[in-house]
C-alpha cells in the first residue's frame, strides 16, 4: 500500500523494549481518603505486538491509558515509551510526544464537524507545520486503507458510525506513530461495524507494525488480539 511500516533491525534480544513501564502507581485524591488505581504494575511490550486490556469499571484502564499516552501523570514508577520518558519532557517534547510517538483512538471519534474526512486525516499534522503533499497522499491512502476512497470529500454528519470511526483510525496513523492507544474503540458501534473496525485497526496494527494497546469491554474484540490481560487490584494479569 506504500503505507510505510516500522522497522527494528538489529538483534531483537539486545534491544530494550519499546515499552517499559515498571511499579506505577497512580493515587487519586478523594474527600473519603485516596483511591488507588495502579499498584505496582509492570508491562514490556514491543513494536508489532498487540494487546487487549479488559477489566471491570472503574479498576484504572483508561486511567493506565491515559499515563501511557502522557495525558495523565504518574504517582510513582517509571514510564519510558521508544526510549523516551514523557514526564521528563519539557512542553514542547511533550506535544512532539504526543504528536509523533503516540496515536489515539477513542470510544467517541471526536472529528472536527465542519471539516471533511481527508481534513480530519490530516488535522494531527497542523502542529509540526501542516500537510505536505506527502502526507496528503498518505492520508488519502490511509483513507483508502480503511475503505473510504469515496468518502474523503464527506462531512462527519454524512458518515456512519463505523465510517466515522474508521476516519478517527486513519487521523491516528496519519504521523506513523509507532504506538497507538484505543479506548473503547468499538463501544459505540452496532455489532457488524465493530467487527469491521476491530479488523482494520488489528490489520493497521501488523501491517504497520505498531505497538497497540487496546481498552475494551469487548469479548469479541479482545478475543481477536494476540495477547490479552486483565486489570484487577491495580495489576495486569496477562491471560
Ligand atoms: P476504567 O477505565 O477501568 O473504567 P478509570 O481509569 O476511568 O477506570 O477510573 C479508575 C478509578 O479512578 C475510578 O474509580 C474513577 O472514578 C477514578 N478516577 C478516574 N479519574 C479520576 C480523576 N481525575 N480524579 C479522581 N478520580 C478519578
């Protein structure tokens, strides 16, 4: 597709890997007394591996989300994601950081109403200057990618659900971010939608040998993963 993949080239065994978080903890302030989220939790993962964190609500997932993509802080542990620490950024790394390094797909698409589906492709590339003709090309591509070759020119309000999910999925390549993060990502689409996202964001994934860590009530999408693990107590529990 021309859709340029990531590479780790060298021996695999030598290499760290490209996400380490180590003891997290997270503690939020409450007026009944703290409430701990995370409790000395520990993941390795690599580019190209995929995994489902599934959960009971309220047990920290998007909470665990949120700290891996920098949105949230830490109460303690170490985070490093491709080598970098995010909370040791000043703000201009962090944005580069948030912009580069991480894409995001949530349960609620969040496009841009007034710009078209290519527009909102390109909306993450406005930060580091706006779209060259390279990454107009790439986002047409990654439009076509995901089945919208006709759609490029549509506004949000004239796509479905799942055709407005799967724009918010091409917006998260758009960069080639080597790790994305998805929140719910099928949790507001009908049953055949779901499948059809849940498909394209795992083929996205090898394909472009991305990190991906998905967030989900799915059994469904959660079974289609390579590896899955559940939150409890503060810990991930791999399955
Ligand atoms: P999940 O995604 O598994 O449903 P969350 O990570 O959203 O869980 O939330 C975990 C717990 O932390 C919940 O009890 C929630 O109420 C609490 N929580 C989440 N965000 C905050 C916040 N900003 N301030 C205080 N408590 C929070």
């Amino acid at each position: 597709m021309g859709l340029e993949a990531r590479d780790r080239s060298g021996d695999p065994q030598a290499m760290p890997p490209d996400l380490s978080v180590r003891s997290l903890r997270k503690v939020y302030p409450h007026p009944a007394g703290a409430l701990q989220v995370l409790n000395d939790l520990s993941l390795e993962m690599s580019l190209g591996e995929a995994l489902a964190i599934m959960g009971p609500s309220g047990s920290g997932k998007s909470t665990l989300l949120y700290i891996l993509g920098s949105l949230e802080t830490p109460s303690g542990g170490t985070v490093e994601v491709c080598g970098q620490n995010p909370f040791a950024l000043d703000r201009a790394g962090v944005a580069a950081f948030r912009n580069k390094t991480v894409g995001f797909v949530l349960q609620d698409h969040h496009l841009l109403p007034q710009c078209t589906s290519l527009e909102n492709v390109l909306l993450p590339t406005l930060p580091a200057g706006g779209a060259t003709p390279a990454l107009v090309a790439r986002g047409k591509q990654l439009l076509e990618r995901v089945g919208l070759a006709e759609r490029m020119d549509r506004l949000p309000s004239e796509l479905s659900g799942g055709e407005r999910q799967r724009v918010a999925i091409a917006r998260a390549l758009i960069n080639a971010p080597p790790v994305v993060l998805a929140d719910e990502p099928t949790g507001n689409l009908d049953r055949v939608s779901a499948e059809t996202v849940g498909s394209l964001l795992l083929e996205l994934q090898r394909e472009q040998n991305i990190l991906l860590i998905a967030v989900t009530h799915s059994a469904g999408l959660a079974a289609r993963f390579p590896a899955r693990a559940e939150l409890l107590d503060g810990r991930l529990q791999r399955q």
